[in-house]
C-alpha cells in the first residue's frame, strides 16, 4: 500500500499542475463581504446542570436560523494568492450565523432532571425554556483557497475554500424565570465552501458560494451548560475586491 501511495500521489499532483491554467506571477490581496441564509440541521442537546442533578439528552431539537431578522447573517474575509502559486491562497473569514431552538417543539428526554430519571417525549420548554445563539454562533476560520478560472476570458472563477477555528458564541438560555446570555471561546469550527466569483469591473467582483460547517460548541446556561453538534448549510452572496 505504501509503494503504491508514493506512486499515484506524485502522478495526482503533476496532472494537477498540468490542468491548472497558467496566471500572471503575482501578489493579490482580496477583501470580501458577503450576507446570506443558513440552515442548522436537527441536533441531540445535551443540557447538563450539576447542582439541580440535571443531565439530560434532548433529541432531536430544531434550530432555525432566521438570517434576515436583525442581527443579519453575514460575513467578511481577506485573503492573499501567493505569487509562485496564483491559483492558490489562504484567508482569515468570520462568519455571523444564528441558532435558535424551537422549544415550544417535541424531543425525546432521556438521562435525569432533578435527580430523577426521565425517558419520555416532551417539549424542550419542560427543561429549558430558552436557548439560542443569536449574536452569533461566530467562526472564525483560517481557509485555503483554490481560485480555477473557468471560462469568458479567466472573468470566471471557481473557487474552493476549506478551514478551520475557534467558535466565539453568544448563547442566550432561560430556566425557572431566569435568564443568562454571555459571549464565550468555545470548540472548533471546520468549513468546506465552493463558489463562483465574476469580474465586474477594475478589482471588483461579485460572488456566490454554499459552505458546510460543523461546530460542536459548549454554552454556558442557566446553573449549567448546554453542547451540542451543529451541522449547517450555507448560501451566501456579496462583493469583493482585488488588489
């Protein structure tokens, strides 16, 4: 198996290179703006708050995003082609996305909530009244970036992006006529992108891109915390500049 990775790995690399159409030799700094919709996916939460001996698993919980309601959704980067390899850069990209659990909704219960044990449906409301992340379940992502031009004229590029970073999230939970909301360094984000930019004109162009991303977070809650795997698809438009 060894052998034959060191003989394909080399060939993959060198059709690569021969596919990848040539481009000037130089340096070109982007900044990029761009809003959209994004759609978290249905996630087990786990809530867990010691002190009232509460450790449960509430699955599945639905999430919206709602990305046009104040705070919007969006984002900002900027990144550097390197001058030997034009066709490939690296960016630094924050991203703004909500999470918002519909708790009125029915999920299964299971684990224990005041020290006794629980296996049943029931709204989410039951045990937390509240959770979401609506300041921003904020990445912050360290990308590499794959610019193809495709056709009309190189005005065309296919571009693909792939990183990671820490989550910055503000989540917001109420329990028991409490309320806490924080801003906290929380887990690991990844992200896989691929989009198309257009030249409009002098550096600016136009761009539109679906990503995936997948955090698993860990907020502070009311006596507590609350995690959970978040697993979302993104639309996203904007502008850009080249320079």
């Amino acid at each position: 198996m060894g052998n034959l990775c060191r003989r394909i790995v080399p060939a993959v690399l060198a059709l690569a290179c021969a596919l990848l159409p040539a481009a000037p030799l130089r340096a070109e700094w982007r900044l990029q703006s761009y809003l959209g919709g994004a759609k978290t996916m249905d996630a087990s939460l786990h809530l867990e708050q010691p002190a009232a001996s509460n450790d449960l698993e509430l699955d599945p919980v639905v999430f919206s995003s709602k990305s046009f309601d104040p705070p919007l959704y969006y984002g900002i980067r900027v990144g550097y082609l390197l001058p030997q390899l034009p066709w490939l850069g690296f960016e630094a990209e924050f991203t703004h996305l909500k999470v918002i659990a519909d708790t009125r909704r029915v999920a299964h219960a299971t684990g224990r909530f005041g020290g006794q044990e629980v296996d049943r449906d029931t709204a989410v409301d039951e045990f937390l009244e509240e959770f979401a992340i609506t300041h921003g379940m904020n990445f912050l992502f360290v990308n590499a970036v794959v610019h193809w031009p495709a056709f009309a004229a190189n005005r065309v590029h296919i571009v693909l992006r792939s990183g990671g970073g820490p989550t910055v999230p503000h989540a917001e939970s109420s329990a028991g006529g409490r309320r806490l909301e924080q801003y906290e360094l929380s887990g690991l984000g990844v992200q896989a992108a691929a989009g198309i930019e257009v030249a409009l004109r002098g550096g600016l162009h136009g761009l539109v891109e679906y990503k995936l991303t997948r955090a698993h977070p860990t907020g502070t809650v009311i006596d507590g915390t609350a995690d959970a795997i978040f697993w979302t698809h993104h639309g996203v438009f904007g502008l850009g500049f080249a320079f």
